[in-house]
C-alpha cells in the first residue's frame, strides 16, 4: 500500500499552467521540497490517480461548487491502480470557509461494492486496524444514505507531488491529462469510455499548506505571474459531461448492462471447466 501522506487539514491555491511554465515551476520546487516517494522513477515524476466520484439524485455537490458555496462537501473513492489486493479509499472532502478537511480510510476492494449497497462498515472490511480510518468510512457511509448518493463520474490523471523534507506542511502538486467520464458501476477498474477532457494539455498546479502560508510560494506566483483560478475536476467534469448523461436512468441502464455481462462471464466459466 502506498504510504498516506494525506493532510487532514490544509489551505489549497490553485492555478492552471502550460506545460513550459510547469516545467520551470519544477525547477524551482525542486530548491524547496523533495519528490514525493511514489513518484520516484515514473515518467514525468508522476503516478496515476483514480477517483470515483458519488453524488445524489439531483446533483447536490455538483450545485454546490456551481453557486459557490463556502461549506460544502465531496465523496469519493480513490485508487491508484487494478491491483487486486489494492486498497481503495473512500475520502470525504469538506471545504469550510477556506479550510480543506479530510477523512479517509482504506477498505478492501472486495467490500467496495457492499458498502456502497448499503452495509454497515465493520473492520474486516478495511485494510487498516486504525479507529480513525473506521470511523471516517462509517461516517462515509452515513452520508451516502443521508443524501441517497451513488457513483456518477471517474476521474483519472497524472500527478506530480513534491512534499516538504521535515514534514507533511507544505506539499505541490501538478496534474497532467485530467479525463471524466461517466462511472455507475462499483467495480474498481482504471479503464474509461470515452472521456472528456476539462483542460486539455493545460497542468493544474496545487499549492498546499497546513500552516502559515510560506513566503517562497508568493515568489513562485510573482516569478511565473500565474494567477490563483477556481480548478473543480468534479463539478468542471460534470458540466463538460452534461448533467443528462449522469440522470438516474443512465445509471441504472449502466447497472444493468454491468448485470448482464456479469451473467454471461459466469456462465461461460461454467460451460469451460470439465465435465
């Protein structure tokens, strides 16, 4: 499992940059923060990340980002990879004023698809003995039933990270070919159909803090003349998509196909061991 370096409780600036800049942007991180463990070795220093995305019927935190609400909150699962034995952690991400909060745990990836039916999480379904990352998926799954939410998108991109040598309060990260494509169906896979993408070739830059906001991150805005902007991958994604191809209709025509091929691949195991 990869090591969790998640800050429970941050500020984020973000920006959108070319390619170029991202590069130099490296350049001088790098003269700051080190390269964080799971990208060493990797094309572009970057691993990938894949998230599912939950919301209700009528798109709730979608609508929140829309108007702007300053307290709001996201669900999701993420995973780095097809790894069976791979964890898969069901995140709740809150924004309240400017505060970014986190909780998480990591859970099973056979058990994704009980506890997204509705099961009370218990520890056998996690891949943690931590009460913290217990409590986080039981509170999950509180607020997947308080909503009545389910999977509408999955997101995947690169990233590069660059963490602070000391500690975890200060953390940069830039993401490379964002792709959003519609996800109903539990099973943990990192193939997408037909994807959109928000930014193109553009690199979402992030610049992450726990504490007092660093002076060397007001010279890298100065140096590059990069301006602050509004990044959703979630709710950009969502509005590229179109809300109607996210309807309950298409989710659970999705479910259903998942059904039949499920039916099929059963049967054709049997119908292929010996008699």
């Amino acid at each position: 499992m990869k090591t969790d370096k998640l800050q429970l409780q941050r500020f984020e600036l973000k920006y959108l940059v070319s390619e170029p800049v991202a590069h130099a942007v490296r350049d001088f991180v790098g003269s700051y923060l080190e390269l964080d463990e799971n990208c060493l070795g990797k094309p572009e220093n970057s691993y990938l990340n894949h998230s599912y995305y939950l919301d209700s019927g009528d798109l709730h935190c979608f609508w929140s980002v829309i108007n702007g609400n300053l307290n709001r909150f996201k669900l999701r699962l993420r995973f780095y990879d097809e790894n069976p034995t791979g964890p898969v952690f069901f995140e709740i991400k809150r924004r309240a004023n400017d505060a970014i909060l986190k909780q998480r745990g990591p859970v099973h990836r056979w058990a994704v698809p009980l506890l997204l039916a509705g099961q009370t999480p218990e520890p056998k379904h996690l891949m943690s003995d931590n009460p913290k990352h217990l409590a986080a998926v039981q509170r999950f799954s509180e607020m997947i039933i308080t909503h009545r939410a389910g999977l509408k998108t999955h997101v995947s991109y690169l990233r590069e990270a660059w963490v602070s040598r000391t500690d975890n309060s200060v953390r940069v990260t830039m993401d490379r070919s964002v792709c959003i494509s519609p996800r109903f169906v539990p099973a943990i896979t990192t193939q997408q159909e037909n994807p959109v993408m928000p930014w193109g070739r553009q690199v979402i830059l992030e610049l992450k803090f726990t504490g007092r906001f660093p002076n060397w991150f007001g010279e890298l805005t100065r140096i590059f003349g990069i301006r602050q902007c509004g990044v959703a991958k979630y709710a950009e994604g969502v509005d590229l998509l179109g809300e109607d191809r996210l309807t309950p209709l298409q989710a659970a025509a999705a479910n259903a196909r998942h059904a039949a091929d499920s039916w099929r691949a059963r049967r054709s195991d049997r119908n292929a061991q010996p008699s």
